[in-house]
C-alpha cells in the first residue's frame, strides 16, 4: 500500500455548536467545504482545537462516524485519538479506521508526564495494533512530555507514522528531523510566539499543522506551500509577515478561546465554546475584527465584520501581537 503523503495546510477545526451545546453536524459540513474551497490539504478532527476533554466519549465517536461520511476526496481526514492509557488510544485509533478515518494523530497522554522512554514504546505499540496512518504531535506544554530528534527518528521508522508535527520552541530539533529525511511530512505549529514556521519551510518542511486556516484558509495554504521556486519563497515572505497580526491574535490566549470566538463574531457556524472557557469580548475581540478588516479578510471570505468603537481597538494590531507574547501566551498548538 502506498503511504500517505500530506502537503500543505493541515487545518485543526474547532468543534461548531448549536445553541443548546450538541454538535453541529450542519455546520461541521459548512466548514469542511469552506476548507476544501480555498486549499487546505488536511483537516483534523478532535485535536485540542476542537475542545476533545469537554466532549463525551459518545460524542466524539458521534463526531467520527458523521464527519467520516462527509468526505469528497478532496481532504484527507485525521482524527485526535489519544486516550488517558495505549489501550484506550488504540480502542480510539481502530475505531476511526473502522468508520473510515484516513489517519490518526496522536499526543503522549496527559496529566501522567511520562518518560520519554514511555511514550517511545507507547508510539510503537499503537503503530503496531492497526495500519491507520499515523502522526505524532510533539508538544511538551500540554502533555509534558518532550520527545526528542533521536528518538523521534528511530519512532519513524515504523511504516505507519507519515506526518510530524513541531511545536516547541526548538528550531534545531526540526533541522536535525529534515537532515536525517525520514519517510514522514514534517510540519511545524502556526504560532509566531514558537518561531518554526519560518525555520521549518525555509529547511524543506513540508507544511503547516495550523489553527489560523479556521479564519483564514487561503493564506495559511500559501504559508504552507513547499519552497520548490523562488516563487513560493516570496509568497510565503509577503503572505507571513501581512498575516502576522492574525497569527499573533489566534494565539492571544488559551487555543481555542481567540479563534473560535472571531469565527462566531464573523459569522461563521462555530458556536460558543464549552465552560469552563469563555470566549473574547470588548476590546479583546475588538483586535481581531480590527485585523480581519485590515487584511481584506471581510471581502475576501465574505465575512460580516460587526461595527467597532474606535476606542476599542486603538492600537489592536500592535496590542494583539503583544497580548500573545504574555505568560503562557502562544505555548498551547494546535492539533491538539
């Protein structure tokens, strides 16, 4: 069987809502074509982005078996299937295959802050009871966990992990997983807060496993294009230091908190979030319709900016860049 190769925008969807708090299917369909309609590669479902620890366990198998069957063939669907031990992750990873998942990515679990040598056997083990594609997210802020380049190496010899995602602070980690080349896409977390999406496509990266495509799908695209021309160097310079603010804005407080409340204000299906989290207000949001209207995002998508105070976002493009770069600010990725 060949292996799944992923280039591009690898978008983390939030988890829409309807006004009674159940999911929205309706509008999990109205987003996965809003994606499929401006060039992302692959979306994943059930990651940190999409509010997992606040779904029940029949809810987020709802959520498999629904979004599975809305697929085109235009976008590959992965689905977040870490669970709190290996057998239940690998309950969660054979019941997306079976209902028609194109992969799986997956996180050390949480809380336990296991060893590096753990979570090591614990990839494996999961690789070893199915032949889903596969992806390892390594992200120490939320798991506590932190694997290393030598280890994430010898992880990517087995044939079922076909996509990595980056998101510490470690441009040297992603330099030494492009310079061994192992069989995997290599991709980095959207935060500028991190510092990799520059590092990790100018290094040959092969994409971004982002959050920001929920607002702004064709500009994350053209940040993850591989440089293959010149061309596609430039694009990614003008298109990453225009969209910077954005980028600043969705990791402005806990993800995700920022992206999922401009999504609502903009009018897109998202819903509110769960409690105990509380989605952005005042001059907060003000920031980030303030950027949407700077960077033509409004006709561009379509978007209906609602009206703003002019003392509300004195100064939102500058204070949004430096909200994210405040304590614990940017730490918490995506994919997730």
């Amino acid at each position: 069987m060949a292996k799944t190769r992923i280039e591009g925008s690898f978008v983390a969807l939030i988890t829409p809502f309807n006004a009674d708090g159940s999911v929205d299917f309706g509008a999990f369909r109205t987003l996965l074509r809003f994606q499929e309609d401006h060039g992302t590669a692959a979306v994943l479902f059930l990651g940190s982005t999409g509010e997992p620890t606040m779904l029940s366990p029949e809810e987020r198998r709802q959520i498999v078996v629904e979004t599975a069957k809305m697929k085109t063939g235009r976008m590959r669907f992965f689905y977040g299937c870490t669970g709190g031990s290996t057998e239940a992750t690998i309950a969660n990873v054979r019941f997306a295959r079976d209902h028609g998942a194109d992969g799986a990515i997956l996180a050390a679990p949480p809380y336990i802050c296991a060893s590096e040598d753990d979570i090591e056997r614990f990839m494996l083990e999961v690789a070893g009871a199915t032949d889903l594609p596969l992806g390892i997210y390594n992200n120490p802020p939320r798991v506590g966990t932190d694997l290393g380049w030598e280890r994430l190496l010898r992880i990517f010899l087995h044939p079922s992990y076909v996509v990595h995602k980056e998101s510490t602070a470690r441009v040297a980690q992603v330099a030494q997983v492009l310079a061994a080349r192992p069989d995997v896409s290599v991709m980095c977390c959207d935060s500028p807060n991190l510092g990799l999406v520059v590092p990790t496509m100018a290094l040959g990266g092969h994409g971004t496993a982002n959050m920001t495509g929920n607002v702004a799908p064709g500009e994350m695209a053209t940040l993850s294009t591989p440089w293959r021309r010149w061309e596609d160097a430039a694009a990614f310079r003008e298109t990453y230091l225009r969209t910077l603010p954005l980028l600043h804005f969705t990791y402005s407080a806990t993800n995700p908190v920022p992206v999922k409340s401009l999504m609502k204000a903009l009018g897109l299906p998202a819903g509110d979030l769960r409690r105990p989290l509380r989605a952005l207000e005042g001059p907060a949001l003000a920031a980030g319709l303030a950027i949407v209207r700077a960077l033509g995002l409004d006709g561009k998508y379509g978007y209906k900016v609602p009206a703003i105070e002019t003392r509300e976002v004195t100064g939102s493009l500058s204070s949004a860049g430096d909200a994210a770069g405040g304590p614990g600010a940017g730490q918490n990725c995506v994919l997730r």
